[in-house]
C-alpha cells in the first residue's frame, strides 16, 4: 500500500443528516421513501407522492444527488444506496442517516462503496443497541475508521466499482420494462379482457358497462389491439354473468387451489449448526426478515414463492410474490407454488394482480394461510388461451432470468473486488484488466 493512503474517521470526511424538512418547504406534498422500499443497494419500490398534511413524523431527511442512505433499523439487512440523482420534493425517513460527502476530501461514490462493503456493515452490527429493534446511532456511523487514498486514487477505484454497480443498475431497470410488458399483456388479456372487447364489438354484441372505456377505445382505433387473427380467434366475442361480474363467455371462476401445485411440505427445518453450514452454497429466499431460516429441501427449477407470514401483502393488497429459479432454499415463511393448469409465469401475473386483503389473518402477525391462498378466486380461460399467453411471454421472463443470472456474477465480482480495492490489495490498472472480460 502506498504512503499516502492514510485511516480517519468517516465523520472527519461526511455531515450527518445535513438537512430536514422544515416549515419553509415550498410544495404541499412529498415524495417519500420508507426503509421496506430499499434493498441492497437500490431501491426496489419507488417514492411515493404523499400530501404533506399526510405524512408520517418520520419523514424528515432530505438527500442531494452524491448523498450514501442507510438504514440505521437493522443495519445487518444492507439496506441502502447511493443516490445518483433525485428530485427537491424526495424526502426518507429517519430511519436512515444520510452521508453528505465533503467532497475536497472523498469522493461521492468512493463512499457509498466503502459503505456498501460487507466489512463496514458487520462493524455496524457489532455496534447495535437493542434486542427487539436493533439500531445504530449516527455517532456510530461517524466514529467508523476509513481507509483514505488519494483523491485521484479514489475516484478510479469508484469509476471501476461504479461500472459494475452501474451494469447491476441496468439490468435490474432493464427486467422491470420486461415485467412490466408481461404484465400489459396479462392485463389487456385476463384484467381488461381486451380480446373480447374487440371481437364484441365486431360481432355487434353489448359490452358491459365496465368496460365501455374499453370499448370506447377499440371504437375508435380498431387496429389498436394488434393481436394476429388466429390468437384473436381464440377469444369469444360475447361477455356472461359470474361471482365476480362480467367475464368472457366460456371462460370460469375458478379457486387458485385448483390451477397450482403447493410444495410447502418440501420445507423441512434444519438446526442452526446444519443452517450455518449451508450458508452460503445456494441462494435461499422466503419472506422478508427471516431469511436465515433454510429448509431442508434443495429446490430446482421455476418456482412462485408467496408471503405465508411476516411480509405478507404490499400496500395494494397483492401479495408478496417472488419468481425464482435454479438450486435454492426457500424458508419456511413463504408457500412454494407452481402453475398446474396454467404456467408459472401467468400464476406469477396473477398472484401480481390480485388483493386478498380479504384472505388475510392474524392482526399483528399477518398471515394467509394454505387453505385461504387455495380459495382466492381468478379467471380462468381454458386451456389453448393460456398456452398462447406462456408463448407471448416465455421470451420475457427467459430475458429476465438471463439477465438476473448476469446481474448475480456481476455483484460477486464486485463484492470478490470491492474490499480488495478499498484496502489497496488491488490496485487499479490490475482490476481494469479483468473488467475488459466482465463488462
């Protein structure tokens, strides 16, 4: 390592929680970002617009565009990012603390991945106060050491790790517009029953009031749909009564128990010594905040986990829904589920589009049972409709897998780089040269 690197504090180099909201805040509304809405370093739901009158005492911090947020709730979780740019009306909690870098002195992003190595977290784990709601305080944060280079040196050892937080960043936006396609495509054809609509229309039979908007659309652009006449075809042209209002004629209500497969039974609990010796071989996924909680048995293949307990619905009433595939462990906090009568990627659809607040028990603990995910109601179009529909979207969540996968390599190289950099073990032209191949 080089004389000029040097150890201090990290309070010596960042302002804490520089700035809050305060009663010269010129908007009525902000836009607010909780702890749940964060991961490891991204930010997995985005700020919600709240009416100031609306908001919760906690929301008070206020970041710029250079600014590491971190939670001080649980630090062993990692939720955090860096903030590559923002808007004046973004305001998090105070459930994070916000590190302003002094940037004479270190660099924005040289920060964040200092923040963001697995070393710095378990010195904030060891640091916690408080069994049931485990927490960190600012002063902890701030009397952390950091390992200084040179501000030269900083910023290349930031612009390599960037780049590949950069490319995570990336795929993870570029799997959203594939969701989010799969998902226009599920709702135009099971939510809006656009199709039907169409071939209604055609035929010069009613349609519903429900979807008079609809109507009202293909009306007036009657190409709009762009669907090839032999997948039309497939699609009545006429709406009955059901349970749940109008569907498409022929198609049923039918139960989710009737259209899946539950592996639950598959996840048989481990002792502590056996979990801890596992660790680490395979992912492992489940509810969120228990995810040291491995079963037994190794999965392999596409599977839909569902939120049993703990982390059970969003704020939209759909339940907590992961599309996971390969070798993984699956604790025992989540259901396990495949598509029998319809595929794994339109059960995941499904699952994404439905409230069961209805379905949910237990006030401080919710949870939904097997027997109650078994009875949630969903339409269900028979069989040549839903092969047609795993066609169309196949290609999607195939992308989607391959990109994840991508994304997965990348974040292991960088965390296999990271410390090595920030320590001087590695220095930047040796790294440089592996990136040609990775990037």
């Amino acid at each position: 390592m080089e004389s000029e690197w040097r150890r201090c504090r990290i309070g010596e180099v960042v302002d804490i929680n520089p700035d809050v909201i305060g009663s010269d805040w010129p908007v009525n509304h902000i836009r607010y970002l909780n702890i749940s809405s964060v991961g490891e370093g991204v930010i997995i739901e985005p700020p919600k617009q709240i009416p100031l009158s609306e908001a919760p005492s906690r929301a008070r911090r206020l970041v710029r565009a250079g600014d590491t947020v971190l939670s001080t709730v649980r630090p062993g979780r990692r939720s955090m990012f860096f903030v590559r740019e923002t808007t004046p009306d973004l305001v998090v909690s105070t459930g994070f603390a916000v590190l302003r870098p002094r940037t004479d002195r270190v660099d924005p992003r040289f920060l964040y991945e200092y923040v963001f190595d697995k070393a710095f977290t378990a010195y904030l784990v060891s640091r916690e106060k408080g069994a049931a709601y485990p927490a960190i305080l600012p002063v902890d944060i701030a009397e952390a050491e950091i390992l200084m280079p040179p501000l030269p040196e900083q910023r290349a050892i930031a612009r390599i790790l960037g780049a590949l937080d950069d490319k995570i960043e990336l795929n993870r936006r570029m799997n959203e517009t594939l969701e989010a396609m799969a998902q226009a495509l599920f709702k135009s054809w099971f939510v809006d029953f656009d199709p039907v609509v169409v071939n209604a229309l055609k035929a010069g039979n009613p349609i519903p009031d429900k979807f008079a908007e609809r109507a009202y659309h293909y009306r007036n652009n009657p190409d709009a749909l762009g669907l090839p006449e032999h997948i039309l075809r497939l699609f009545p042209d006429r709406f009955q009564n059901s349970e749940l209002g109008p569907i498409p004629e022929g198609w049923e209500v039918k139960r989710l128990g009737e259209v899946i497969e539950i592996y639950d039974s598959k996840r048989i609990p481990l002792n502590s010594r056996e979990r801890a010796l596992r660790r680490g071989s395979y992912p492992y996924y489940g509810a969120t905040g228990f995810m040291d909680y491995i079963d037994d048995y190794l999965f392999d293949g596409i599977y839909i986990l569902v939120g049993e307990d703990g982390s059970v619905i969003d704020e939209y009433g759909h339940p907590i829904t992961q599309y996971v595939w390969g070798n993984f462990w699956v604790n025992n906090h989540a259901h396990v589920l495949t598509g029998s009568k319809i595929s794994n990627e339109q059960l995941y659809l499904v699952l994404k589009n439905v409230n069961i607040r209805a379905f949910i028990t237990g006030a401080v603990q919710p949870k939904i049972s097997q027997k109650n995910l078994k009875s949630i109601p969903m339409f269900y179009s028979g069989d040549k409709v839903s092969r047609v529909f795993y066609n169309q979207v196949s290609e999607y969540f195939s992308m989607i897998r391959t990109i994840s996968d991508q994304s997965r390599t990348l974040a292991t190289l960088r965390d296999t780089l990271l410390p090595k950099l920030i320590s001087g073990e590695l220095r930047v032209p040796d790294v440089e040269k592996i990136l040609e191949y990775a990037l």
